[in-house]
C-alpha cells in the first residue's frame, strides 16, 4: 500500500491517501473552529484604528467607502475567512442535505452560522477524497486570523525533545510549528498540544 506524508505544514505523519491529513491534524481542525469566531471578532476590533471590540453577531465587514484608514490585511484575513467557512458550510449543505440560512446582511451574523454548522456535522466530511483541503483551508484562516491578533514570540516548550530525548524544543511563530535546537526535529502545529502533555505527564 502506498504512504504519503499529511499535507499539514511541517507535519511528518504517514497517511494512506494522496493529499491526505493524519488523525492529529483532523482533529486539530476542531480546535480551529472553536477558536475562529474569537479571532474574527479580535481582528475586527484591529481593522480600523480606535474601534472596539463588538459582539460577532453585530460585526459587518465592509471595505470602507470613505478613505478610512484601516488595514488592508486584516480586511483581506476577515474577508477570507469568511469566503472559507461559507464554501465549506455549502459543501456540508449538500453533503447532508440540509439548508444553509446565511443570506444575513450582516457577515459576522453568517460566519458565527457556517462556524457552528461545521462544528456539529462536519464529521461526515472525514472519509471524502477532499478531507484535506477542508482542513487545510480552515488552518489558513485561522493562521491568517492569528498573525493578525497574536504575539509571535518564540517560547520554549517545557518538554524535552522526544525524538534525541533531551534537546530544547520552541515553539514559532504563534504554534505554526515546533523545532528542537539539538537535532532539528519539527513538529506541525497540530502536535504542539501533545508535546506539551507528554511533559504534564512525566512531570
Ligand atoms: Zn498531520
Ligand atoms: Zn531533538
């Protein structure tokens, strides 16, 4: 049988489909849709300078008429998002057979509906042949969301390296991926969690 590699950003598993992702980045995509509509509120509240953060429901992602400053960015890393959860949401519609209702005015409205019908049916999307552009496309949102409201700080991880089994192992570029300073072995960010409680473990 052949083997290919998950196509997840420095993720080295062994899956058994062309194109593919591992259990740990399939289940990883949860994290993701938890985390997103936080995000697209917290990069809204950075679109324009002096806005606050609103509530997602509230939030309307225009391209200012006026010559607002605002960044273009975090505009394109909302408006991405969006088209993201929208396509995918569609797609579950069809799968299932269920009705999309996001013909709301208002995007924030939309988004928080596509999220949460990803969140309770996406499972049935496990086994189909574009599994892995599915998870891939909502790690780019979220990692566009991310770059946009996060800290890049590298930080250390407290676990020691287990592939040389004492090597001090970072984290970069808020858990796009883990690498260990002694023999150079990395992690996707779908493994950072487990490398941390690998370590609870032992501790
Ligand atoms: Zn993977
Ligand atoms: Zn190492």
């Amino acid at each position: 049988m052949s083997e290919y590699v998950c196509r997840m950003p420095y993720c080295g598993e062994i899956v058994l489909r062309r194109g593919d992702v591992c259990e740990g980045c399939w289940t990883m995509r949860r994290v993701h849709l938890l985390e997103l509509p936080d995000l697209y509120v917290r990069a809204y509240a950075l679109l324009t300078p002096g806005s606050q953060a609103q509530a997602l429901t509230t939030i309307h992602v225009s391209r200012p008429a006026a010559p607002v400053p605002f960044s273009l960015v975090i505009y394109d890393a909302l408006e991405g998002a969006y088209a993201t959860v929208l396509t995918w949401a569609t797609y579950l519609c069809v799968e299932t057979g269920m009705t999309l209702w996001v013909r709301s005015y208002v995007t924030g409205k939309g988004f928080a509906e596509c999220v949460k019908l990803l969140r309770e049916y996406d499972s049935c999307l496990a086994n189909r042949s574009y599994v892995g552009d599915y998870v891939y496309d909502l790690y780019v949102a979220y990692r566009r969301l991310v770059t946009q409201t996060s800290s890049f700080a590298t930080r250390r991880l407290s676990c020691a390296c287990p592939s040389c089994d004492g090597g001090v192992v970072l984290s970069r570029n808020a858990d796009e991926y883990a690498v260990c300073l002694t023999c150079g072995a990395t992690w996707g960010h779908s493994q950072i969690p487990l490398l941390d409680r690998s370590t609870r473990e032992v501790a």
